[in-house]
C-alpha cells in the first residue's frame, strides 16, 4: 500500500530515468506523450520541408522519385499518427483528470502501457527508413499499390504493423479516457457541465473505440495477402482492391475529425476565459461535435467518388458530407458569439485560437466543395485537396493544440511561455502556412497532381511552388522561435500562480505545476464554470488538511515490460517467428506479473 | 446483486464499475471487429475462382454439435457467476472448469474441421472463401481460446488461499460479459457461413 504523505506546498520531486520509465502519474505520461509527439512533429515537419525543396522548382533534383514516394507517404503517416494522435493524448493525459476533478485516469497502468506501445509503435515504423525503405504506398495504402507484386520488400509490412501497434496503443488509451470521464467526475461534475474539451474528448474517443476496429481488420488482410498468399485485394483471384478503400475510410474518415476534434475543444476552452465571458451555446457546441461524430461514420465513400460507385451512394455521401457543414457551423457560430460583446484579452493563445476559426473555416468550405461528386472528380488528386486537408490539419489541428500550449503551459510548468516571442511565433507560423497552402487551390486548379516528385515547367505552376516552398521555411522558422521560446522558458523561475488567466475550469484550482495527487481535496463542482461560480459567489476553497493521507498507485515497470512484449511481437512479425514467439512469452509474463502486482 | 453493492468502496459516477464498464465498452469496439470481417465474407461468398467451395466442405451437423457445446458453456458460465456473487465457491469453480472444458472442446472442433477442409484441399490461400473463412472463423477462435486462457487464470486464482477476494463476484461478471458475447458472435458466424445457403 503506497501512501503519499505531502502537505499544501510540498510535492514529490523524482525526474530520475527510471521515475520516468516507471510512472503511472497521469500528467507525466502527459508530458511523454507531449515530447514525443512534438519530436515527431519535427521529424514530420523536415519530411515536409524536404518535400517542398524538391519541388520548388521545376524538374528539381534534390530527391529522387522513389525516396520522393518515401517521404510523402511518411510525413502522412508521421504527422497523422506520430504527432497529432499523441500531441492530442499528451492533453487528454494531463487534463482528464484535472478538469474533472479526479487524482488519476481510472487505470492508470494502462494508460503507461499505452504510452510505450505508442513508442513502440513509432519507432517500428520510422525504422524502417534505416531498414530497406519506408512505406512509399502512401498513407491510405491503396491495393494494388501495397500488394506483393508492386511493393517489393518490407516496406509495406513496416506500414500494417506500425500501424496495429499504434492502433493497439489508441485503442487502450481511449478505453481508458473514455471509462475515466464517464466514471471519475468530482462531486456536482454532471455530464452537462463537463469542459467542453472533456465532451469532444470522450466523442474522439468514441470514434478511436469503434473505428480503430475495421483498420485492424483491413490491416490483418492486407498483411495476410503480403505474407500468407491471401486474395483478399487481389482482383487476378477473385479480390476486390475498392474493398480495401471501404474499409480504410470507414477508419479515415473518422480519423479526421479524431485530429480535429481535440483543437476544437481546446479553443472552446481558451475563447472563453480570454474574452471574459462563459462560452457562447455550450449544449450546442457539444451536440454538434457529437452530431459530427456520428455523421463522420456514414460520409466515408466521398473519398471514393472516382472509383465508380453508382448514383444512388454518390448522393447518399454527398448529402452526408454536406450536412457536416451544419454542425462545423453551428460551432463557428458559437465561438464567434462567445468573443461577441466580451472583454478579449489578445494573448498569444487567443491569437492561435482565433486563427483556428478563420483558417478551419476555409478548409471547411473546400471540404464541402468536394463533398459534391462532379467538383471532386475534377479535383481528386489534384493539390486542391492537398490545399484542403492543410487547411484543416494545419490550420485547425496544430494550430489548435499550439494555443492548448501557450494556455496550458503555466499550469504544466509554472511559467509562461514569452508572450513577445509568441507573438512572432505565431505570425510567422500563420504567414507561413498561408502562404504554403494557399497557392495549392490555384495549383490544384490549374492540374497539378499530387504525389508527383517533380513537374515540367511551361504548365504555369512554376511560381505558385515557388512560393509555397517559401512560405513552408517561414513556417518552420516559425516552430523553431516556439523552441526557442520553450528552452528559454523553461530556464526561468516558476511565477504563475494557480491561476493566472482566471480561468473557470477545474485545473486552475490547484497548484501550478498540480501536485502528484493533483487535488489536496477533492472540488465540488456547483457550476458548469466553477470557479467562476465560486470567485463571484465568494465561496472559498476548503482548507487542505494539515497532514494529507492520499493513496496513489505506485509506480510500476509491468507496462513497459510488457510494452517491449508487445514491440517484439511486431518486429518479429518482420522478422522471424521466433522473436514473435519471444514477445509473446514476456507478454504473458509480464501480464501474471501486473496481475499479481500489489496496488492498493 | 448490483456491482454498486460487491464493490460499494470504489465511489464510481455511474454506479457501475470502472473495470465492467471499460469491458462494455471493448465490446462495442469488437462488434466493429467482428462487423468487419463478417462483411468481407459476406463480401467475397461467390467470388472464387476455384474451388473448394463452402457447400462441399461445411459440415452442418458436426458444427451444429460444437455449436451446441459453446452455446452450453454460456449456461456454465452464467452458474459460476452466480454462484461467485452468492459466495458458493465450489459451485463457482466447478462451473468454471466446466466453462473451460466445454470451450476447449469447441476449439478441439475447430481444428479438426480445419484440419479437414486443408486436407480436402482448401487453404488460406486457395480462393476468397478460403481466404475469408479461415481469418474470421480462426480470429474467432483466438478470441475463445484468449477467453479460456483468462478464464483459467480466474480458475488458478481462485484455488489460492484468499480465493479472488471481495471482487470474486465483480471479475466472474467482467469474464462472463467477455465469454457471452463471443458465444452471440458465434451464433452469428454460424447462421450466415453455415445456415443460410449462399
């Protein structure tokens, strides 16, 4: 039985490696998540960078066409799975129970086992760069392009296997997100005055749970075809490679909105305490991101338009991804209603979310542009769509999880990020974006194809390349200000009090960084905004006990075991039976060894 | 016997369960699972080139037998959580073991009529029904055999001086839940592979 003792000021100071290795503290997982996401967010981001080089000029010679196909098959897969999934997790972790008011997620074992089975994951894919060639399929990893005959060697094994770990690894973690919010609410915290970043939490969460199951299955084909001479996507015996897209985008699509989700409550979050008034329609933003939840499951085949599909389901889908517009809308609107008439405060967080609706907007009406079939068929693998997905991905997913930093960092670290150094932070990033993705509808416009590794000159894209090529190095400048910004930080003393945006949420009750049992008591919630309820009804907060007896879990070194377990069934899935047989061995050792672990 | 009740200590906002309500949950995600692969044969029934085909090869009464057997390890089953919940032990585990047994039959079927049907020339590889049956009546049979396995390691905890201890009741409910629902799968996968004609 551990018993941490600790009073108001006192918390457990351990950053030794194998704290880290071992901990089950839900906000640390948090940072694991955050720092790697964020590597891989770089690593995608010099993918792109290398992309962009080649193609600033016609006929360019930086890359050749194969390491090309590499690259932007990767930096998909980098950016989609290795960066915003986590990135996203990395706020789920540290926030789910601080804004709910519990001390940890409900299993706080798994939530480190699906920590190390993410990395498992991410570094089984990157690997591959170093182990014959990374997956050049692409990231939807269209039969034929992904069968035995056209994709030669392992790189297309490294793609079904990175993926199901990764996939694993989701899927735990939303179990367990999913079990905390439902069941581990503070006394008062009904379901109607959750966060609204709690509510679009669950809904992603929802989303992993139901669809990370259909890309399994897809996944175990497709891997069964490579390896065990299945037909399953091969038409020569009888296999249909349109039912290796069905499957995909009944996980794709849903995967969208898994991306951009989180940002969405994050702003709804932030707009609110930065323009001093409680956000604007709270039941309608948080039915609409369920109504985008369950509509994102029936709009799957509008990726599909081109690939014959008869007229009946064209106009099924879309008419479906065209009523997604009305919940997006209903969300716009209300965000604009909440800085409507309240007293904004322009921090740099407030700018990040400020530009995620007007950016998000744009990729918003693009997107429904090509939900209708004789525009997307004009369109289809055209950089019009690249322009689109950018838009939405960059525009709304990154640069809603940078205003969730520039927020939340004073409760995560106790200090503020610089807010001058923000500033051209953001500017730049904006500017930098813009100008790389904009010129794409005009290049898409204009025929330009995507994942094409070099073009001839004479079709008039030549300057529109040109330019976003530029505008892709202001934006990394852009990141590397934010780098600069978080080392220079990070040097600093810790000033920000519990509260210093007066924030309304359960968070900024504690402690800034929160202790490890982040509340010496447990709130009581009276109000959808709590504190705000509390400040204006002056009620105080309760007096924490002289000497606190709290339990917490101990840490605990089964996860990564078993972590390292589940990594070895995946390379040996690549390589020899034999390390999968291994793996499975200290799978199940290490699985008697947490069920017979002592915990309370 | 609510779970509020066997494990009153825990405060949950539901009521229910933090480990019973996660299992829900899992099994609304393996309903996609198993959604996925039952449409893929669905999908692929007609589509081979070559034979076998099903209706040469099914065995209807033999599987009607197996399915009888796992369909009798549900009723087990729901006797041990009965008896775990009512503090009758040996009724619990003697239904257990008859659980475990009853399964272990099932899969002893599942691989003869595998062992049968390679033998009569169908394999993974030999055309879409070959293909499609064996990923999902094999993915089928993992998940028996990954409940025979969690349900012997409840079986070994048990015999253990303290027994499960206060959640015995809870973890048998969590288990039956896991085992219940891969019997309805089954049911499934018999009508459509088996029953209905293609």
């Amino acid at each position: 039985m551990a018993t941490a003792t600790t009073s108001m000021s006192q918390s457990h100071q351990k950053s030794g490696v194998w704290d880290w290795l071992t901990t089950v503290d839900h906000k640390k997982i948090g940072v694991l998540y955050g720092v790697s996401g964020f590597s891989f967010l770089l690593l995608g981001g010099i993918e792109a960078l290398l992309i962009r080089t080649q193609l600033a000029v016609p006929n360019g010679t930086v890359l050749d066409a194969e390491l090309y196909n590499q690259l932007f098959t990767m930096h998909a897969l980098t950016m989609i799975f290795m960066a915003i999934m986590p990135m996203g997790a990395s706020f789920f972790n540290y926030f789910i129970p601080l804004m709910i008011g519990a001390r940890d997620v409900a299993f706080p074992r798994l939530n480190a086992l699906s920590y190390w089975i993410f990395l498992s994951g991410a570094l089984i894919l990157t690997s591959s760069f170093i182990f014959g060639g990374a997956p050049d399929g692409g990231w939807f990893a269209y039969a034929p392009l992904s069968s035995e005959d056209y994709a030669v060697g392992r790189a297309m094994d490294f793609y079904t296997v990175g993926l199901v770990v990764l996939g694993l690894s989701s899927l735990m973690a939303s179990l367990n997100f999913a079990v905390t919010i439902i069941n581990m609410r503070a006394p008062g915290m009904t379901m109607m005055r959750l966060p609204v970043f709690m509510w679009m939490t669950i809904v992603v969460n929802f989303l992993l749970i139901l669809s990370l199951p259909v890309i399994t299955v897809a996944l175990a084909q497709l891997y069964f075809d490579r390896n065990f001479a299945t037909n399953f996507f091969s038409p020569a015996q009888g296999g249909d490679p349109i039912l290796w897209q069905h499957l995909f985008w009944v996980f794709g699509h849903p995967e969208v909105y898994v991306l951009i989700l989180p940002s969405m409550g994050i702003i709804s979050e932030v707009l609110p305490v930065f323009s001093r008034k409680p956000l604007f329609g709270y039941a309608a933003i948080v039915f609409a991101g369920v109504a985008i939840a369950v509509l994102g499951f029936a709009v799957w085949s509008h990726h599909m338009f081109t690939t014959g599909l008869d007229t009946v389901p064209k106009i099924v889908f879309s008419a479906s991804t065209m009523a997604i517009g009305v919940p997006t809308g209903i969300k716009i609107f209300n965000w604009l209603g909440t800085m409507y008439g309240g007293q904004i405060r322009f921090t740099t967080a407030m700018y990040f979310s400020v530009s995620f609706i007007a950016l998000f907007t744009i990729g918003g009406i693009s997107g429904v542009m090509h939900g209708s079939p004789p525009i997307d068929t004009q369109q289809q693998d055209t950089y019009f769509i690249v322009a689109h997905l950018h838009y939405v991905l960059f525009g709304g997913a990154i640069m809603g999880i940078f205003a969730g930093i520039y927020y939340w960092f004073p409760k995560m670290t106790g200090r503020f990020l610089n807010e001058t150094l923000g500033k051209i932070n953001f500017w730049l990033m904006f500017f930098g974006m813009n100008l790389t993705f904009f010129p794409m509808h005009f290049l898409g416009l204009s025929g330009m194809p995507r994942r094409v590794y070099t073009y001839d000159s004479g079709f008039g894209w030549d300057a529109w390349n040109m330019v976003a090529t530029i505008g892709s190095y202001i934006l990394a400048f852009g990141i590397l200000i934010f780098l600069f910004n978080f080392f220079k930080t990070m040097r600093q003393e810790p000033t920000a009090g519990n509260n210093p945006w007066d924030g309304a949420t359960l968070e900024w009750a504690t402690s800034s960084p929160p202790p490890e049992h982040d509340f010496d008591v447990i709130p009581e919630v009276r109000d959808r905004d709590p504190l705000w309820y509390d400040r204006d009804n002056n009620i105080q907060q309760p007096e924490p006990p002289e000497e606190n007896h709290i339990h917490l879990p101990p840490p605990s070194y089964m996860p990564l075991i078993m972590g390292f377990g589940v990594a070895l069934i995946g390379i040996g899935a690549l390589s020899h039976l034999a390390m999968t047989g291994l793996g499975v061995a200290v799978v199940i050792y290490s699985i008697w060894g947490w069920v017979l672990e002592p915990i309370d | 016997m609510s779970e509020a009740v066997t494990h009153a200590e825990h405060h949950t906002s539901t009521g229910v369960d933090n480990r019973m309500l996660m299992m829900w949950i899992f099994l609304a995600s393996e309903c996609l699972f198993f959604g996925s692969l039952i449409s893929t044969y669905l999908i692929y029934q007609g589509e081979s080139l070559v034979g076998p085909l099903p209706g040469e090869l099914l065995n209807i009464p033999i599987t009607s037998a197996s399915t009888f057997v796992l369909l009798m390890s549900s009723v087990t089953m729901v006797l041990a959580v009965y008896g775990a919940q009512h503090k009758e032990f040996l009724m619990m585990k003697l239904n257990l073991l008859a659980t475990i047994i009853l399964g272990t039959i099932f899969l002893g079927f599942q691989v003869v009529e595998f062992t049968e049907f390679v033998h009569h020339g169908l394999l993974l590889s030999t055309n879409q029904f070959g293909s499609s049956f064996y990923l999902l009546t094999g993915l089928h049979g993992t998940h028996v055999g990954i409940g025979v396995i969690y349900l012997i390691s409840l079986l070994i905890g048990s015999s253990r001086r303290n027994g499960l201890g206060k959640d015995a009741g809870l973890n048998l409910e969590i288990a039956g839940l896991y085992w219940h629902f891969v019997d309805i799968v089954w049911i499934v996968i018999f009508t459509i592979i088996y029953l209905i004609p293609s």
